[in-house]
C-alpha cells in the first residue's frame, strides 16, 4: 500500500524536489502551491505525474487552511507525512523594512504551518499515525544584518517545534524539523525587499548551495527515521560550531564578507 505525503510550496526550489524524490520512493504525493501551472510543470517533469494530486491554494489564507487539510485528507482517506515546506524570504534592513512586509513574512514562513498543524494534528492523532515535518533554514540558528524577519520567522517555527514534540511525547504522531543550508533555487529573488516587492537578484551563496535534488534525497531519508532536528547543508554548516563556540570571530568573518558585496 502507498504511503501518502502533503508537500506545501511544491511549485520550485526544494519542495519541486521534494515532489520528484517522493513520487520515485514510490510514495502518492499530494503537492499544494498558490499556481497551479506550475504544480502542472512539477508533476510532469517528475517523471511520475499519475503518483501526484494537485491541490492549488493560497496558504496565507488562514481561516480556509482547515478546510484545505479536510480537502487534503480526503484525497487519498489519510496523510502519512505533511511537510511544511512553503515560505518565502526577505532580504533588508530593520529599519528600512515596512511592518507590513515582516507580518507578510511571517504569515506565510510561520503562521500558516502552526494553523495547518492545529488542523491536521487532531486527524493523524485519530488516526493512530502521522509524521509532521517543518522545513527551517540555517539563518534560524543566528542573526545576520539583513535577514532579521526571515531568520526570525525560521527560528520561531523551530522553536515551536521543539514545544510541540514535547507535548506529543507519548504520541503516535511525530514531528521533525529541518534546516537546509543554501541551494541552488530562485529563493534570493523571490525575496522581500524593504518595499515587499521581489528581490529579482540571486546571491553566490544560492549560486553555489546545494543541488535541491540532492536536498530532497537527504531530507527523505531523515524523514524515514526517528530523529528531531537535522542540518542538510554543505559548507554553510560550519557556521553553527563557528557561532556557537566562538561568536566574535564568527562575526567578524559576517562582517568583512558583506564589506566585500
């Protein structure tokens, strides 16, 4: 019997991925992002497009989202695994970012997965079974000038997480979550600038990050097993020991790499 897993943000970048690695793991992919053209492209291009339902929806529309994870559930009469993949990134100073832009990014980076999860957790937990597994970022384990709601967004959803696996303990439902380093995706320029508009510009570090595909491959494969938090990232991992152990210097390496742009 095929397992079934709901992939939010399934149009491009790690969730176009994620869509292609589960639907040839053999697993029935239910794929949800705002425009469905592109979930179309997705799906044909996987190679295994009869493995994967289209489900289009705006995920900042919190009050449809209990709706959408009945609409969800329905399609195959369960959900294995839900990954919380859709967000969106931001890329301007504190002071320079309108309010407005920072509540756009949380709402759909943080308030969303938290009212998805409010809706489908009571389903996996009458069900006897379920697997939750949030998608974070590097940038939530420390600060850096420009990326202050983003990171923010990111390390609030990890630390609600951490809360949540607490309280399912004893639970049949379990929860991961995972923190990718960079990947070669349009994440930069679809970015929030100051104004909300797109970034429309990539970064080296997008340039050189990871393939998503071999992202997707690594987060399958944690998401088989039993742990709570893992890092997928090449290089940019060694940020965290170099933050945690020895921040000053950490900082000053922030520092002189961003004199350098």
């Amino acid at each position: 019997m095929h397992q079934v897993v709901w992939i939010t943000g399934a149009s491009s970048g790690i969730g176009a991925a994620l869509v292609a690695e589960y639907a040839r793991q053999g697993w029935l992919v239910i794929a949800t992002a705002r425009r469905e053209t592109l979930l179309n492209q997705v799906a044909r291009s996987s190679g295994f497009s009869e493995r994967i339902s289209l489900l289009p929806a705006d995920l900042t529309d919190l009050e449809a989202l209990p709706s959408l994870v009945d609409r969800a559930w329905s399609i195959h009469g369960g959900i294995d695994c839900c990954i919380l993949n859709a967000g969106i990134g931001q890329w301007g100073s504190v002071a320079g970012t309108t309010l407005s832009v920072e509540q756009r990014l949380f709402a759909l980076n943080y308030w969303s997965p938290i009212a998805t999860i409010k809706a489908l957790l009571p389903k996996m937990e009458r069900a006897g079974f379920g697997r939750i597994v949030g998608i974070s970022s590097i940038a939530s384990q420390f600060g850096q000038r420009k990326l202050a709601a983003y990171s923010a967004s990111k390390a609030a959803l990890h630390v609600y997480f951490e809360s949540l696996r607490e309280e399912l303990y004893q639970s049949p439902v379990r929860v991961q979550i995972i923190s990718p380093g960079s990947a070669r995706t349009q994440i930069m320029q679809a970015s929030l600038t100051e104004g909300g508009e797109p970034l429309n510009k990539s970064g080296k570090a997008q340039e050189q990050g990871m393939d998503p595909a071999k992202l997707a491959r690594a987060i399958w494969r944690f998401a088989q097993g039993r742990g709570f938090h893992a890092v997928v990232a090449g290089k940019d991992r060694l940020a965290l020991p170099l933050h945690h152990f020895f921040p000053k210097i950490f900082y000053r390496i922030l520092r002189r790499n961003y004199a350098r742009k």
